[in-house]
C-alpha cells in the first residue's frame, strides 16, 4: 500500500512572526521554516503504518520555493522514501494546492493520502477538504486515530464534545489533528541517509495547473498589544479593582 503525505513549509511554530512595515505579509527574511506541525503528524502516521507492514512506500510532496526540499528531507529523515517537489515561487492559494495534489495523486495512485488538518501560517483549513472533493474520494478531516482494515480505513475523529468513528473505503484522504500521534526525532544516521533519497521536482504545469491564485491577501496586522498588568497585593484588592476599575463584578 502506497501512502502519500502533503508537507507544507511554514514559520517554525516557536518563531515569533513579524509582520512588514507595509503590511502586505509575514516578514519571512531570516526566519527559520519547518514542516507544518500536523504535516509532521501526518509523516508519522505514514511511518507507524509501515512500521507496522501496512504501508509498503511512502511518498511525501510540497508545493512551494525550491527551498522547500528542506522539508521534504526532513520528513525523509523521519522516515518518508522519496519525495517530490512541485516547484512555484507564487503565493499559492488552497485550490491550486489541492489542483496540484491532484495531478499529484492520479500520477502516484495512492491508497492512502494523509495531510494535515490546517496550515499553521494561514490557518485556512482547506486543502484535505477540496482535494477529497476534486479527487471524489471519501474523507476524515481531525483524525486522532487510524485503523486500515484491507481496503478501507476506520478513522477516529475529534469532533466537538467527542468522538466520531467513519469508515471509508480507500483510496481516501485523512487530514491529522495533534493527538494522533506524537512525531519522533530524527536520528543523526536517518538525516545522512535521507540526503541520499530520491526527490523528483515538477512544476505545476506538469499537472496542468495554472498556480496563479484568485485570493488576494489585502491587509496583515499583527494580534493588538496586551498593555502591561498590575499586581495586588490582596484577594480584597482584586475585588475591588475588578469591581470598580474592570467593572466585570
Ligand atoms: P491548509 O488547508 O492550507 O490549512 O493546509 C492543510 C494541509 O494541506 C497541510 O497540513 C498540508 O498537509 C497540505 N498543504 C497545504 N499547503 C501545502 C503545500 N504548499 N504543499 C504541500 N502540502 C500542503
């Protein structure tokens, strides 16, 4: 069973972003890029399953700058066993994402196609949902947990309030939620081998997509400044400040 993985190369999640003084974007200069945590979930979801002789290869592919190739070794060094790159320097919306994934998974023919369930740089959420839509396979969107049975998957989702189990027949795509798993480190020894697997780079015109998005990003601003607290010196304090100062008692 062929299992493909969706990584996206975002700002590392303990950088704290700056925005330009323009307000067009994240300022991305000198600012250290990791795979998209859930990504990585997703990596090692892939890895347990052929750990577990259920998955036989692994195929892991980004979308973005030629940099990009940093992610995909590292998701290699993690486990993955090729990857494939499909360059574009354009600022790349969810659909030409999941039009690229497309062409992606008709080329490979995986049964499994695992992604994560949101992008930690633009939040959007999107991509696992319009890939199922345009690929016309079943989905399990937040899975905490993933059990494939011959040719179909059960999966436990995090829905509000709880859980939810769905089964779908494969080929089907998965998109992970943080409790899925808990992704390894890398071995010194698997980051050297991983430099030595193979990685195909495309364009998105091989998959006949025109990467020019339609959204256009209008405004970034950065969340408002908290101003500074006061301490007090007593709970008898605290209820008066928060009764008559805040005015929420
Ligand atoms: P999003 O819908 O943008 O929040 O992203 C959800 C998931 O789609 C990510 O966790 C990735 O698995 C996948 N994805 C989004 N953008 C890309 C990209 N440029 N390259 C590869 N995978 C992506």
């Amino acid at each position: 069973m062929k299992a493909l993985v969706a990584v996206k190369r975002v700002v590392d999640a303990n950088v704290k972003v700056r925005v330009k003084p323009d307000n067009s974007a994240v300022d991305l200069t000198n600012v250290k890029m990791s795979i998209n945590p859930f990504c990585e979930i997703a990596v090692e979801e892939a890895v347990r399953l052929k750990e577990k002789g259920t998955v036989s290869e692994i195929v892991v592919v980004s979308i973005g700058p030629k940099e990009a190739q940093e992610q995909i070794r590292s998701a290699m060094a993690l486990g993955a066993d090729r990857g494939i790159l499909v360059e574009s320097s354009e600022d790349l919306g969810a659909l030409e994402v999941a039009k690229i994934l497309k062409g992606v998974v008709e080329q490979e023919q995986p049964q499994l196609i695992l992604l994560g369930k949101q992008a930690i740089d633009d939040d959007s959420n999107q991509v696992g949902q319009m890939l199922a839509a345009l690929l016309n396979a079943g989905q399990a969107t937040f899975a905490s947990e993933v059990k494939v049975d011959g040719d179909k998957v059960q999966v436990t989702r995090e829905i509000d309030g709880g859980l939810q189990t769905v089964e779908l027949a494969l080929p089907a795509i998965i998109t992970t939620d943080l409790r899925l798993n808990e992704p390894r480190y890398a071995a010194l020894p698997n980051i050297m081998k991983a430099r030595k697997k193979p990685l195909d780079v495309k364009a998105p015109a091989d998959f006949g997509v025109n990467a020019t998005t339609k959204l256009k990003t209008i405004k970034v601003e950065p969340p408002a400044e908290r101003k500074a607290g006061v301490q007090v010196k007593s709970v008898d304090e605290l209820v008066e400040k928060l009764k008559n100062e805040a005015k929420v008692i």
